[in-house]
C-alpha cells in the first residue's frame, strides 16, 4: 500500500469512530443515570424500507401534534426544569433520555425511508404547568400516553412477517417503553413526595 492509501484508510477510520464517539458517549451517560432503564438496550443493527414497517407510524410520537410526543417532551422538560427548581435535575436528566430517544426515532424513520421534515412542529401541547405538583402530573400523563403509543405501534409490527426490520423495531420499542416507565415510576414518586 502507498502513504496515500495509508494516510485515506486512517482518515476513514477515524472519522468513523469519531462519529460514533458521541453517540456512544451520550448513550453511556443516559444509561449510567437513573433516568433510563439500563437493563434494557437500544438493538444492534438497523432497519430498512420495504420490509413492512410504515415509518408513517413513528411520526407522530417523533415530533406530532400531540401531547407525547418526544419533542415535546424535551421542550415541557427543560422548560419546567427552569420554571421549578426543585424538580430540576429530575426533569433535566429525563430530558436527556428523551433527546437519546427524538435522536434514535428520527434514525429508525430515515432508515425506514421517511423524512422527519414532512411535518411542521408546534409547541401547543407542551404543557407547563401552574405549579410543580400540576406540571408532574401533566409529565406523567404525557409519559403514559407515550407507552400507549408506542404498545399501538407494537400491535401494527406483531402480525407482520418477521424480519431484520421487525425485530430490529421491537426492540427499540421494548427499549423506548422501558424508559418510559422508568419517567413514570419517577415523576409518580416526586408528585408522592410534594402532596
């Protein structure tokens, strides 16, 4: 091999790692906190269009018109996080599960062939609350609405012919609810504390 080849293979193996390099820092940093459930991990591997899963279902909990959708919690989170300071670093580490989880989403619906940019996106569902008590309980019935959008979108994949792509979204899935309950058993307990 000539030092051109050399110095090109090196370059490519080090911009790989580095890209990997953050996702693999914010993963570990997500899961070393008590705002995920660490026992269970996002699936290796990857999904592709064509092998029956709609990518249409995972818009609406990506970035929808909704109460539960993940963008929207970020913004309810850190939003909250500023507004009431003793329920500040709960909100702010769950937060940071929900960025993990937007930026795994928005992954699984290119891979799946969409486009997360075929929707405008609207803060009117984020919710604030009036007091701390009233944002926590707004928390948790948007992290339950969230699992039953989720337990739908298992329903669409459970009947379909099994695949890489199938298994490969139950277990994100499995993942994404994992963390989910994780948020309520959380926000449930702090409300629990404050009343």
């Amino acid at each position: 091999m000539d030092t051109t080849t050399d110095k090109s293979m090196m370059y490519r193996l080090m911009k790989e790692r580095g890209a990997n390099q953050l996702d693999a820092l914010t993963l570990g940093l997500v899961n070393a906190m008590k705002y995920s459930n660490s026992n269970v991990v996002y699936p290796d591997g990857e999904a592709k269009a064509g092998d029956g899963v709609d990518w249409m279902w995972f818009l609406p909990v990506y970035k929808g018109t909704c109460d539960f959708s993940e963008l929207n919690a970020i913004i309810q989170y850190v939003s909250q996080e500023s507004l009431y300071d003793e329920l500040g670093e709960m909100l702010m580490g769950i937060a940071m599960v929900e960025m993990k989880h937007l930026d795994n989403l928005g992954d699984l619906i290119c891979d799946l062939g969409g486009r997360i940019d075929t929707q405008k996106y609207t803060t009117t569902f984020v919710n604030y609350g009036k007091s701390p008590s009233t944002a926590l309980q707004a928390n948790i019935q948007s992290e339950k609405d969230t699992i039953s959008a989720y337990n739908e979108i298992v329903d669409k994949i459970t009947p379909l012919k099994q695949n890489k792509t199938t298994k490969y979204c139950l277990q994100m899935l499995a993942k994404l609810i994992a963390d989910e309950e994780v948020h309520v058993n959380l926000l449930t307990e702090r409300l629990k504390s404050l009343n």
